[in-house]
C-alpha cells in the first residue's frame, strides 16, 4: 500500500515527526528522508534507498544491510 504524503505543513520538525510515525520508507538522497527513515525505522521496517547516494561516496555510505539499494 502506497501512501502520498502531502503535507501544508511550515514547521519542518512538525513535518518531521509526522513523517517519522510511518513504518517503511522510501528515500531519497536527502538528509530530510534520510533522518525520517533513521530514527523513525522499526522492526519490520522496510526501507529502500538509492544504489549509491551521490556519485562521490561508495555503495555502502549511510546504509545497513538490512535497507534495500533500489538502482535506477
């Protein structure tokens, strides 16, 4: 199940923990998505992220083996 988060919110740390109170994550090469994912991770969470999270930091920067590396 897919869920669209559109939010109006203007307080970033409002969107933050909001975002947080979700059980898998989609992330993208962001420290906004990246943080949501880090702290608001739950057993039984899945989380995928890119292959590689910029072109100048190896495959394994910022991951764990139990995150899925999407390549696109």
């Amino acid at each position: 199940m897919l869920i669209n988060i559109d939010t109006n919110e203007d307080d970033t740390i409002t969107a933050l923990l909001n975002i947080m109170q979700y059980k898998h994550y989609i992330i993208t090469n962001s420290t906004f998505s990246y943080l949501a994912a880090f702290i608001g991770e739950k057993i039984g969470s899945e989380v995928l992220m890119p292959h590689r999270w910029n072109k100048n930091k190896s495959e394994d920067f910022l991951t764990t083996n139990h995150r899925t590396k999407v390549k696109f």
